[in-house]
C-alpha cells in the first residue's frame, strides 16, 4: 500500500502530459496540513480475488472489468472531499501505475469557492471523468462484493 511520501513522489515525478495539472497539485500538497488528506485505498483488490498486482482484472469470459484504485482526496474547511489525483489501477508500485490529477486543485489553493466557479472545464475532461468512474468501480466492488 503505497503511503503520501510516495504519492507525492509520483506527483514530483509526472507524465509532462499532465504536468500543469501535477504542478498545481505539488504546490497545494505542500502547503495542505497533513490531517486534512485522505486516502481511499483499492489497491488490496488483485490480493482479494487471488490475482496478482500487475494482472488485469477481469472476469472468467472477459467480458467485466475492474481496477484497483487509490483516491487522494483533501478535506475542505467545509468537511468537503475534494479528490486531488486518482490512480487507475494500482499495479504493485507506483511506476508502474497510471495517475490522472485533478486539473481543478488550484481552485482549492487560491481558497476559491467551488461553488462559484464554473464546471465547464471539468464537463469535457474525460480522462478525468473516467478516473472518477474508476474509482466508483472500484468503491462498488469493495462494498457490494468483498462484505457480502
């Protein structure tokens, strides 16, 4: 289970693609008060079903996927969850894992409201958008199937 010293090692070392996004999400990790982050971690998920960590998770027929995702979110001043960076699919280790960053964490920084900002960034950012249903696959799994 990777722990925040080396998610935000990946943070330092990301993809140029995504490198405004990475940036932005350095800077406000090193002003954020550590009690105000939290990790939602799937990344147990490949060991639950008896898979390994680098395997894709699939069902028998290959026809159902699922990931094992790790969410970093940051508690707001207003108890909201913010999500900062999601990894699709925790592969063993964090090199070998795909990281999509929120492109909206600036908005946090500068102390900006959520609500008075605009989403229409947010509304054709697919990659983010599909980081986000990731990580509810992934949240569904570990409640419907594993505590069954």
């Amino acid at each position: 289970m990777p722990g925040i010293q080396e998610l935000s090692s990946v943070i330092k070392n990301a993809a140029h693609a995504q490198s405004s996004a990475a940036g932005n999400a350095e800077a406000f990790l090193a002003s954020a008060h550590s009690n105000s982050l939290y990790v939602h971690d799937c990344s147990y998920l490949p060991d639950a079903v008896k898979a390994k960590s680098s395997d894709t998770l699939s069902s028998t027929d290959d026809q159902h996927f699922a990931c094992a995702t790790i969410s970093l979110f940051h508690i707001g001043a207003a108890s909201q969850l913010h999500p900062i960076l999601i990894v699709l699919d925790y592969k063993g280790d964090m090199e070998n894992s795909v990281v999509v960053f929120n492109k909206r964490v600036t908005l946090i920084a500068s102390g900006a409201s959520e609500k008075a900002k605009p989403l229409e960034q947010e509304k054709n950012d697919w990659l983010w958008r599909y980081a986000k249903t990731c990580a509810q696959v992934s949240d569904w799994i570990r409640h419907e199937s594993l505590y069954v």
